[in-house]
C-alpha cells in the first residue's frame, strides 16, 4: 500500500496512486522540487495544492480545510497519499 515517505525514484508510482485516488490533480503539478532536492523524499507544495484545490472547488475553499475537501471528494486513500508527501 503507501509507505511512510516516497523517494525521487518513486515518481512513478505516485502518478499512478495519484491517478486512482486523486484523478483530478496531477502531481507534478504540485510538487516541490527544492525540497524533494533538500530531503531526498518526494514532496508536494501545499501552497500549489491549495490552488488547485480553490480551482476544483471554489465555493468550498474557505469554508472547509484541505483535508476535509480532499476527504469529501476523494476519501480517506487520498488523505494519507497527501500526509505521506507533505
């Protein structure tokens, strides 16, 4: 299933995590390549995130937490894809 962290290498496979339990968000759209430079893991920029979240759901941005938008829309897989590139 998903590990605690993902290495450079495991690009790939995070594409196609992201393709099933996040079809709607690319993930080199959102990934952070200074600090994936710095840690040696995979990691996504929250503030990239957050904006293709506001462009996914507009109306629920401001009222509710990422977490609780990408739970709502895409459930709980979701959720811990993102804690383990965060």
């Amino acid at each position: 299933m998903i590990t605690d962290h993902f290495k450079p290498h495991e690009h790939q496979k995070v594409a196609k995590l992201f393709s099933r339990y996040i079809p709607d968000i690319n993930p080199a759209d959102i990934h952070d390549g200074e600090e994936t430079a710095r840690t040696g893991r995979l990691i996504i920029d929250l503030n990239k995130l957050e904006g293709r979240l506001a462009n996914l759901y507009p109306k629920e941005i401001g009222s509710f937490s990422m977490e609780e938008i990408i739970r709502k829309h895409y459930g709980y897989k979701a959720v811990f894809l993102i804690r383990k590139l965060i």
